[in-house]
C-alpha cells in the first residue's frame, strides 16, 4: 500500500469520527424537548451519510456500537437505538446501489423513509416497554433530517474534499 493510500485512509477515518463526535455532542445537548421535538437526528444522519457515502469505512457493528453509546448517554434502555440505527443502516445498505444514483430530493426521501423506520422500530420498542404510545410527535424528526439532508451532503462533500 502506497503512503498516499494510507494516508487518504486515515484522513477518512478521521473525519468519520470526527462527524460522529459532533453529531453525538447536538444530539445530547441539554434541549427542552417541549420547545425543541422537532429537531433532526442528527446521529441517524451522519450514521446514514456514511453508510451510504463510505459503506466500507463505516459497518453495521459500528452503528450498533454508534447506538449503545447514544442510550449510554441519553439514560434510555440499552439497545434502543443501536436496535432503531441498525434497522435504518440495513435499509439504507440494501437499496445503496439504487440510491446513490438519485439527486439530493430523492436521497432526502429514502433516508426520510429509513429515518421514519428507525422511529417506528423504537415507537414500539417502547410501547413494549412502558405499555404506553410515545406520541405523534416522535416521528417529526426523520421530516426535519430529509429537509436538511441535501444541506449535509453539500457541507460534508465541501469539507471532505477538502480533506483529501
């Protein structure tokens, strides 16, 4: 392997961390969730970024460790979103070949719909739980990360060919 080849390697999984820290930091930032229940998840969105971008740099044990570590610090039950991301991962993972062709509107979608998935997987992981519904406005936040799903990919392309 050539010094450049290592290099770009490790530049890209430097980056990945790195998006995953900063989205890990907004996620379990101190919001009142009867102001803020319409923000995106921002986690699920990195996470299906670079499953659909970097399928190679970034696999479904990450995203499950990636999900164990969100419960850890958000106090839920362990294994609530390692199992929600994962679903939505393997959604993505088995259509990528069909959705990296799409323009930024469609990929919105899909990932919306993948998102949405995830929602439902911890809607009734919690039904389960506590035998009560969580309520309508859970499933905001897979409508606000497809909206601002073309804007991350225009960032993240901007930033990432920078670092190349």
């Amino acid at each position: 392997m050539k010094i450049w080849e290592r290099l770009r390697k490790h530049s890209t999984r430097n980056f990945i961390i790195t998006s995953c820290l900063i989205a890990l930091i907004l996620s379990v930032f101190p919001w009142q969730t009867t102001y803020f229940f319409w923000l995106p998840d921002w986690i699920g969105m990195i996470l299906l970024f670079w499953i659909l971008n970097r399928p190679s740099s970034l696999q479904l044990g990450t995203v499950f460790l990636v999900g164990i570590i969100v419960d850890i610090l958000c106090g839920s039950t362990l294994g609530f979103h390692a199992l929600a991301y994962l679903c939505a991962a393997f959604f993505i993972l088995q259509r990528r070949q069909q959705i990296i062709i799409y323009d930024f509107g469609m990929q919105a979608i899909m990932i919306g719909i993948a998102l949405l998935i995830s929602r439902v997987v911890m809607a009734i992981s919690w039904a389960l739980i506590m035998k009560q519904f969580i309520g309508w406005y859970f499933f905001i936040p897979p409508i606000t990360t497809a909206l601002l799903w073309p804007l991350l990919n225009k960032l993240m392309f901007k930033i990432f060919s920078k670092q190349i």
